[in-house]
C-alpha cells in the first residue's frame, strides 16, 4: 500500500481557502495564487514490490498507481493498485491466481498535537481479484488448519486493517509511528483474524541535492499460530530517495525480514524455493500529479 501523498493539512496551509479584500481605488488586483487540487494522482515503476519486507511479484517489477482525495477539513479517502504474483506463486492449487491489489482507504488525518504533527486514524480494505478460487476454499477447513499448510490453502486473501497512526516532524527529521490490526484473516491465513502491525518509519533531509534518507522496521505478528510454525517475523529497510523536481521522484533501498523457516521449507516462500523475505535491493521511480 502506497502512503497517502497529501494531508488536508498542507492543502490548508497552501492558501485554497484563503480570500482577499480589495480596496475600491485600487489599481490592480494583486495576483492570486494557483488553487491547489485536493486530488492527487501517482504512477510508480519499481523493480521488485515488496511490502511488510515481503516480496509480491516474486522478485520482479511491478506498476503501481492510485490517487488520493483530501478534504480540508482532514477527512481522506484514496484507492492504490500494483500489479502481484504472489498469490499465484504460494496457493496450493495452481488454478488460483491474481495479478492484480486493489486497496481502499479512508481515514480522517488532522494535526491534534501541534504543527508537524498529524494524527492519522483510518480503515484500509486489501482487495484481490481472484480467479479459481471457489474450487479450493473448502481446503480452508482442512489442509490449512495445520502448519506450513496455512497460507494460500484456500483461505481468501482479501484482508481488512484499522489503523492509528502519529506523523512527526522535528526539523529535518520527519516520519511516523503506526500500527494496524486485522479486522478479518490476514493476507489468506486461516484463522488469523487480530494479527496486526506496529511499525516505524524515519526520514531525515539532507538538504543536499534533493536527497533523502529513509529507515523502517516492522513486525507482522501473525495470530493463532501453530506448534512450530510461527509466521511471525520482522522486517527492516534502509535506503534514499531523490526529489527530481515536477513530481517526479525516486528510491532506492535495501530491504530484509527475519521470516523463518521450517526444516528446509522457508514459512514464505516462492516457486524457486526462496524466502519471499529475503533481503535485496529495490528501486523504485514515481511520478505524482
């Protein structure tokens, strides 16, 4: 899931809503200041999507877009879209497969504390466009229920979070903390309602060239797991971006988790018998409007 790009915050302080008053005598009215859209769009390359350190198209590029609307008065909502494999990857029956993540959000995104500080509360709907799907379910009562079994035995992969979350900006050190937590099975884990995700996310501004440096690190607890199978793992990355100017930015990163394994079978794993959390390099290129 992409974060939202504007608050209703900065659409606030950019002068939308602002008037002037002129003086009958006067000779010219000063000129105003372009409205800004309370819609953005955006349109990312990357080389590999990975999220929670996971990767989804089994380590090859994907396209992502979406756009966001963001009221003044800090209510959001927004619909984000990349292109996945992972489902066809990790099912158990080869006849289920989706390529594409759907998300849809919305939340309310205020500053409560102070300037610089924006309080985020929201819910997030994970969609996945299936095909298959409706032979293997019935799998999720029975191979599933066990171990390794667990994931993509036929449980739906479409998953709910709430979240909370409290951007910071202490100078040139801006980021947020957050944590979500699963309203329905998580991400086609049987019986993993209430797992959830706190995570940390800092960014410092070098004020050299445009340049940025980014740090995370997460943990996906996975709920209800099994004697010996704990899916549960921690991922971290460290990385930059790069604002080019005009909306056009890049990243580029280094991404890892800790997720386990169980003899010699990785917890997730791909078809060429890797860690989907294995750690490597991702660049990314965006275009926002």
């Amino acid at each position: 899931m992409k974060t939202i790009q504007k608050s209703a915050i900065a659409l606030a302080a950019s002068g939308l809503f602002a008037t002037a008053a002129f003086a009958q005598s006067a000779p010219a009215a000063a000129p105003e200041a372009p409205e800004v859209s309370p819609i953005t769009a955006n349109v990312t390359v990357v080389s590999d999507y990975r999220y929670r350190g996971l990767t989804q198209s089994n380590f090859k590029p994907a396209i992502q877009g979406g756009f966001d609307y963001a009221h003044e008065s800090g209510f959001y909502i927004g619909n984000w879209n990349s292109s996945i494999s992972w489902i066809a990857d990790t099912y158990s029956s080869s006849a289920v497969s989706s390529s594409i993540e759907m998300d849809f959000y919305a939340g309310y995104k205020k500053e409560l504390i102070g300037e610089g500080f924006a309080s985020d509360i929201g819910l997030l709907q994970y969609y996945y466009p299936t095909q298959g799907f409706g032979a293997t379910s019935s799998l999720a009562t029975t191979a599933n229920k066990n171990g390794i079994a667990r994931q993509g035995a036929g449980t739906n992969p479409n998953t709910t979070e709430a979240y909370i979350a409290q951007n910071f900006t202490f100078g040139p050190i801006t980021g947020f903390a957050k944590f979500s937590y699963s309203l329905s099975d998580t991400f086609g884990f049987y019986n993993s309602k209430g797992s959830y995700y706190p995570d940390l996310t800092v960014n410092y501004d070098t004020g050299v060239w445009g340049v940025t440096l980014n740090a995370h690190a997460g943990y996906q607890y996975i709920s209800n797991n099994k004697p010996g199978y704990d899916f549960s793992y921690t991922d971290w990355k460290l990385g930059l971006t790069k604002d080019f100017g005009g909306g056009l930015s890049g990243s580029a990163a280094y991404v890892a988790t800790n997720a386990g394994k169980v003899g010699a079978a990785y917890l997730y794993q791909t078809p060429q018998v890797k860690s989907q959390g294995q750690g490597g390099a991702v660049v990314s290129l965006t275009k926002t409007f």
